[in-house]
C-alpha cells in the first residue's frame, strides 16, 4: 500500500512538472510573438520603408513637425523599447515622407539589426522631419517642436519605450540640430551621435551634456566641415568634461566609402556608413577609419558589435517627463535664422551640384 502510494505521488509530481514546463513554454512562445516580426535586409530597402507608419506632432512655436517611425511592439505587447532618432541633412526634407524615402536608417528596422538589440529584441526608429518646403533648415528656434515631436511619441508610446534609452544623431545640419536640442535638453538623451556635424561649441555648452554618451563621426577629408579646426577642438572638450570619456567615441574616417565598397559620392556623405550599424553590407570591419573613445584609446569594431551594442549599453535617468522649459533664442539668433536658411539653401543646391550630399 505504501509502495504504491509512492509511485502515485511520483507519476502527479512528474505530471504536474510536465504541465508546468507546457505552461512556461506557452508563456515563452506568446511572449515571443508579441514583438513585431521586422522584415529581412534581403527583402530590400523599399519593403523596409514600407514597415515605418507615421505621425504630426502637436503644434509648438507655429510648427507642428511630421515624423516617420517604425515600432517593434506587437499587439498586446509590454515590453519597453529603446528610441533611435536619426535627423536628416539639408535638401532631405523637401516633402513629407522625404526624411525616410532618403534615409538609409530604413536598415535599422530589419530583422538583422532588430535582433542586435540583446535585451529587447527590437527598438524604435523614429525619423522627424524638417519642413523645408516652407523654407526651414534646422535651426534653434525649432529645438522646441523637436522636443515636443519626441514628448508627444513619448506619450503615445508610453506603454513600450523605454525612456532611459532615447539617442539622437543626425548628419551634416543634422548633425548640428543633434547638438542643438543635446544641449538644451541633456536629459532627455542617453547618448548621441553627430555625423559631419557643422559648427563648433562652447566649453559651457560641451559641460551641459557631461553626462550624455557621445559618439562623433568624422572625416578628416570632409570638403565642408574641417576636421582640424572644427571636430577636433569639439572632441578635446568632450574628452576633457564628459563625466564618462570611456563611453565616448571619435570615428575618424580617411576615404569614406560606401557600404558595398565603393568609393562614396562626398566625403561628407557619412550617413552611408552607420547603414548597416557602422559594417559593411557583408557584415565586414569598415574601412579606412579608426575609432578611439575619450580616454584616447582605440575601440576594436567587430560584428556584431558596433553603434548599437554601444547603445545597449548606454543609458540615462530620464522618467519621460516633458520638459517646462523652453530653449533660448537670442535677438541676433533669432534675427540670424531666415539668413540663415537662405544660406543654407543656396548651399543645398551647389552640394548638389558638386555631389556633396
């Protein structure tokens, strides 16, 4: 009577394990088919595009930005996101859709570099645009509608992004408008990454993102940004007042190629090459550049770890709170700024003539 009573406690306890395990299993699998399942890089870059919705932010200053997005979250899904923001160059944002119908970032929602994304599986990519069928470059006086584009997607993604993990890069103006809204709202961004940015910035401006990641492409060949005069002496100040110089990174290309090989159209065209996470189409180290990080030592780039297993890394205390504040535009700034976007315009078009961008 024992005995078998023994064996019965052991055939309900080896049945029960077995449900348990079927149990966890479902859960996994359920869990797993949440996240939106991204397209492969084989399917093209038409089909990548296709994948991105889109959205209008609400008004600010008389501007209501439009934006491009792709979201990995399926329905039903709890799991909280990173956000990479990616601001075009002049002469990208002629029209609306222009900003993704331009951009290489579409490669960032495939599969293949969806699944870099370790804990996640996935990230945003959200595209602002520009309006620069109204005549507008980016500018300071539109660092306010940016911040509110990314405090409204905030507030309707509440549910899966993950506000601690929010970067911004951009090229060339973009590049520019990267530091811009960094500045003003440091907090806001766990890391950076300025590409060809034009301009140069203060100490006291440098000190405002101390505790922001940041990583600045550059070529030292760039026929529109010096390299000596313009991003290094910006890289000598982030070296010196950043408060983590080690998860700073300085990419100083020779040649820039494109990402099949090929000698690229401008050396100032850097957005070619963080198409497929700073490698190349075969998944190869990139040419002709070197990468050093603030404490001037060099970063060995290897697949698959490249800007965003620097991003899986990088994170900041941000609660998602909209900021009160409004960014400062002085009197000269501001009187500058229609100057200044007809200069900018007159130089999209000799860029375009000469196969700068």
């Amino acid at each position: 009577m024992f005995r078998k009573s023994a064996n019965f406690h052991k055939i309900l306890a080896f049945v029960v394990s077995v449900i348990l395990l079927m149990t966890s299993f479902t859960f996994s699998v359920n869990a797993e088919d949440k996240t939106k399942k991204a397209l492969p890089l084989s399917a093209g870059i038409e089909a990548l595009r296709d994948q991105f919705e889109s959205g209008v932010a609400d008004e600010c200053d008389g501007y209501a930005l439009d934006y491009c997005y792709y979201s990995p979250a399926g329905e039903g899904d709890s799991e909280k996101y990173p956000v990479v923001i990616y601001l075009h160059g002049i002469g990208h944002g002629s029209y609306v859709g222009s900003q993704l119908d331009d951009s290489t970032m579409a490669t960032w929602a495939a599969a293949e570099l969806q699944s870099r994304w370790s804990d996640t599986g996935g990230a945003y990519i959200l595209l602002p645009r520009c309006p620069e069928d109204e005549l507008e470059y980016w500018n300071e006086s539109l660092v306010d509608p940016l911040r509110t584009l990314i405090d409204c997607f905030i507030s309707e993604h509440s549910e899966n992004v993950d506000t601690t993990r929010i970067f911004v890069g951009g090229s060339s103006a973009g590049g520019e408008m990267t530091w811009d809204i960094a500045i003003e709202y440091p907090e806001y961004f766990a890391g950076i990454y300025p590409l060809a940015a034009t301009g140069t910035r203060s100490v006291d401006d440098i000190k405002k993102t101390k505790d922001v990641s940041i990583w600045v492409f550059a070529s030292k060949l760039d026929p529109i940004i010096s390299y000596v005069t313009n991003t290094l002496p910006q890289w000598n100040k982030i070296c010196k007042y950043n408060s983590n110089p080690e998860n700073c990174r300085l990419s100083s290309f020779d040649t820039v190629t494109n990402p099949d090989g090929s000698k690229g159209d401008s050396n100032h065209r850097l957005y070619t090459t963080i198409m497929y996470d700073f490698f190349t189409v075969d998944g190869g180290v990139y040419p002709e550049v070197t990468t050093v990080n603030g404490n001037d030592e060099t970063v060995k780039i290897e697949n698959p770890n490249g800007m965003i297993s620097w991003m899986c890394n990088t994170h900041s205390s941000f609660d998602g709170t909209a900021s009160d504040d409004d960014a400062s535009v002085n009197i000269i700034e501001y009187m500058f700024i229609p100057l200044r976007n007809l200069m900018l315009k007159i130089a999209n078009l000799f860029q375009k003539l000469l196969g700068f961008v």
